[in-house]
C-alpha cells in the first residue's frame, strides 16, 4: 500500500493542469464552514471544469503506484493539499 509521502509526491507533481481550481473550489465550501466531505461533494456534483479534473487525475494516478491508495487515504491527502493551498493549515 501507498504512504501518505508517496501521495503527497503525486499530489505535488500532479502532472494534471487544473488541480489549483480544484483546491480553490473546494476551499471555497471550507471557508464558508462545511467539512471536507460535504465541500469534497458538492465540487464533484457540480460536474464542472474542477470535477474533470479530479476524475483525470484520479485515473492518471493510477498508473503512478504499484499498489493503488485506499480512497480514504487519497481524499485525506487532497484535504491536506487543499486546506494549505488556500492558507487553511
């Protein structure tokens, strides 16, 4: 199984343009007081340019480990990467 060094590496070299909207989107919801999940929700139910993203980075990823991450621990990683990206930490 992944570490979490070994996906935030892949989350520092996303190798995918558009991941700074999508940590932008979603700390929109997180400043305005929702949790990661909800905020994580609503980004991908709104089915835009940030969800596109998401879902090719999600399969661009995949052929970066050997042994795919748990979800759980992908999320928790991009909740991390979002909540320093828009000075949350």
């Amino acid at each position: 199984m992944a570490s979490s060094y070994e996906i935030r590496a892949v989350f520092a070299d996303p190798q995918v343009d558009g991941m700074d909207a999508l940590y932008k989107a979603i700390g929109c919801f997180l400043k305005d007081g929702a949790d990661f999940d909800r905020a994580y929700q609503l980004v991908i139910e709104a089915s835009g340019v940030e969800a596109a993203t998401w879902i090719t980075f999600c399969v661009q990823c995949a052929t970066r480990f050997d042994d795919t991450p748990e979800e759980s621990e992908f999320l928790s990683v991009l909740e991390q990467m979002t909540r320093e990206h828009v000075g949350m930490d």
